[in-house]
C-alpha cells in the first residue's frame, strides 16, 4: 500500500495516538537534558527541544520499520503540523506574559536599542533572498529571509499561508537550520567580526540578539570573550535586552514590515534572479501534495484540544526538567489559555485583518503591565510554567511533521542551508550596523 494514504478526517483515536507519542517524545527529551561545548570562544548548548526534534523527525522517517503504535505515516504527519500552528498561540501568550511587566524597562533602553530592529529584519532579506532567488529557489525563499525564522515567526507564517505551504516549508527549514547549526554559525561570525574591532562592542551586543536565546548566548559569549571584564558584563546585559525586544516587538515588526518587505522583494526580484530552471514538482512532492488536499483541517473542538493538550504537555515537560508541581501550574496555564482563546476570538470578530498573534500577544502583555491592577498575581501565577517547558512540546509536533516536507527539502538541499547561514549573518550584522550608527 502507497504509504502516503490517509483518510480525509482523522479519527479521535489517531489524534489520541499522536498526542500520546508526543508525551512521550517529550519525557524522553527531557530525561536526556542539555548538553553543551564549546565551539572557539562561545559555547554551543543543545536543549531538551534538540532532542524532541530529532526523535520526532526519526520516527516519521521511520514509519515502516518501527511497530504500528510508533508509526508516524503521512496523515498523521500532516496532523501534527496542523496542532503545531494552535500550539505556537500558546507560546506567543507566554512570551508576552513575561514582556509586560518589563515594558518600563525596554521603554527606557534607549533609541539605538528599540531601532536596531529595522536592521535585523532588513538584512535578513537584504542578504538572503537575491541569495535564495539565484540559487533557484522559489515561493520557499519568503519563509526562509524574511525573518530568522524562530518560533513567533513559525506562527506567522502559519496563520498567514499555513506551514504545508512553499512559505511554510521555508520558514520550518530555516527554523531547522538555524535549531542544529545557527548557535555554531553566529559564534564564528560574531567572534570574528569582533576581532576586526569595526564595531563598538555594544553595537555588537545588540546584533546578537536575534530573537533565538541560544544564538543570543554564542554570539554574545563570542563578543564578550575578547572585552574587559566590565565591558563584558554591559555586552551581556545589551543583548539581553535586545533579544527581548525582538522576540516582542519584532514580532510586529516581522508582521507589517519584514514579511511585506519579503513579499515585494520576491515578486520583484524573482523574474529577474530567478532562475527557471526546475520549476516542476518531483513525484514525491506530489503524492503528499494530494495527502494535504484530502487532510481537512483542524475543527474547533480539535484545536481546542490542541491548546488544552499542548499546553498540558508543556507542564509535563516542566515537571522531568525542574521537578516543579503539574498541579500548582495549572491556573497560570488556564489565564494563558484566555488569553489564546480572546485573542483568536478577537481575530474572528475582526474579520481576520489583525493576526492572531498580535492579539494575542497584546492581550497578554496586557495582563502584566504596568496597567493592570492584578499584573503581579497575574505574572506570579504565570510565571510557574518555564519558559523553556513550552518549546519542547513545540519542537515535538514539528519534528512528528517534518519526514512529509523531506522531498522538498532534498530537493532545496544545501541551498537552504546556504540561505540560512546568510539570512543569520544579515540579521546580525544589519542589526550591528544600526546600533553603530545610531550610537554615534
């Protein structure tokens, strides 16, 4: 039998079953734990979400070696795509559930950290995509530049064209790329670009923080490693903050600026760097192209479920990493799921035309602001479940969908990884070059 066959709707107990995998993914990613080394002068720390990446990944690859239980086939591939893209809304209210009570803080951090946002969104598409565009790559190429495609990013193209697009194919392998080798990468760059001593170090601080907390720490410990120790320390502090303002608000600026920006470049730049060559779709791109027309999405039971279920995940993998109480983070998982449920609730009232995520995103910085009587019972109460907690099941459903999209990635093949490491450096040094100025 055809191993991309699936039925049009998948039953309760297929869902039941890829829930169930995926508990257990989790558990085993976080038994294992971190792992870290060093890389020159930063340091390189593979998480718990490395490793539920990589188990989900190996067990679609595998689905007709492994028993009936841990096959992952096409279908069910396809399902764990569509949960993933529920799942994000929870981590974007968690994020900004932890970003209100700090607006007072990032109000106060200057012109030169608030604007360097333009230069991590420019260069990206700047320096990516005429890249992407002459190595041949297609639609894939607005996905892969427009952002340095991290986890609100994975949101946003999700909602806008669904992750079983071209641009949801390219955003989830620069997300890839940048998972297994950008921490790496950004180190060796960012060191470098230090020891040329272009840069003020500062400047060079706020260019790392990328939006990712991992290649945060490896190109700040790069940068760091060759200043003083008191330069040091203010280097840290600078990417700190810059890489919360751009896990905030640059998801807005990704939202209104960087992905329009992609959008024109490509239908700009495509006839003209575009090549032609290898426009037709292999075979196997095909055969799961028609899994996808027959997969019919998510109804709203099931994406309830997927918000109750995802984020009951989170609070068990929080549970084997910190050992803390499933049953004292309840409440604070309940107020992010108000917030998921009013901002998707808001975004159908509107008629769509403000993402879900920005509303949600809102409503939850909303929560522990400054303007909020209840901000700190609010934060106190949220801030049970870890940040990290919230990833790994993240990176579960990911991985569980990604063997479907490999005959797309074989066929971008070290192209994509080519655009990434590009895409990486333009974020950094387009970022670096702002805050210069604007220091000056």
């Amino acid at each position: 039998m055809d191993s991309y066959q699936t039925v049009s709707r998948s039953d309760g107990r297929h869902f039941a079953r890829l829930y169930l995998l995926a508990a257990m993914i989790v558990v085993i990613a976080e038994l294992i734990g971190s792992f870290a080394f060093n890389v020159g002068p930063g340091k390189v720390v593979l998480l718990p979400m490395i490793w539920a990446l990589l188990v989900g990944a190996a067990l679609g690859l595998a689905q007709n070696r492994v028993p009936g239980f841990l096959s992952v086939d096409t279908g069910m591939q396809f399902d764990a795509a569509r949960i993933l893209q529920p799942a994000l809304l929870l981590f974007i209210a968690k994020l900004g559930l932890m970003v209100g009570s700090s607006l007072p803080a990032l109000a106060a951090a200057g012109w030169a950290l608030a604007f360097q946002e333009f230069g991590h969104f420019v260069g990206t598409i700047l320096i990516g995509l005429p890249l992407a565009l002459l190595l041949g790559i297609k639609r894939e190429a607005i996905g892969a530049t427009f952002s340095v495609g991290r986890e609100p990013s994975l949101a946003i193209i999700g909602e806008r064209y669904g992750m079983d697009s071209p641009e949801g194919r390219g955003v989830l392998a620069e997300y890839l790329t940048g998972t297994v080798f950008g921490a790496v990468f950004i180190a060796i760059l960012a060191g470098f670009v230090a020891s040329l001593h272009i840069f003020n170090p500062l400047a060079l601080a706020m260019g790392s923080g990328v939006g990712s907390g991992s290649m945060m720490a490896a190109a700040a410990g790069a940068v760091a490693a060759q200043q003083t120790p008191a330069i040091a320390k203010q280097v840290m502090t600078f990417a700190a903050a810059s890489n919360l303002i751009t896990t905030t608000i640059g998801t807005y600026f990704t939202l209104f600026i960087s992905l329009p920006m992609a959008v024109w470049g490509y239908r700009v730049l495509e006839p003209i760097l575009g090549r032609k060559a290898g426009t037709s779709v292999p075979r196997e791109e095909r055969k799961v192209e028609r899994v996808a027309e027959q997969h019919a999405e998510l109804g709203t039971s099931e994406i309830v479920c997927a918000w109750v279920l995802s984020g009951g995940l989170a609070l068990i993998a929080d549970w084997v990493a910190r050992g803390s109480n499933p049953l004292d983070s309840i409440p604070g998982l309940a107020i992010m799921l108000v917030a998921v449920v009013v901002g998707v609730l808001l975004n159908q009232v509107t008629g769509r035309k403000i993402p879900a995520v920005c509303l949600v995103s809102l409503i939850a910085m909303a929560l522990t602001s400054p303007l909020c009587p209840f901000a700190q019972q609010i934060a106190l109460l949220t801030g049970k479940v870890n940040f990290l907690a919230f990833l790994t099941p993240m990176l579960t459903f990911s991985g569980l969908s990604i063997a479907k999209d490999i005959p797309a990635f074989r066929r971008l093949g070290w192209r994509i990884v080519v655009v990434s490491f590009a895409a990486n450096a333009g974020t950094f040094l387009g970022a670096t070059a702002v805050a210069q100025l604007l220091n000056h």
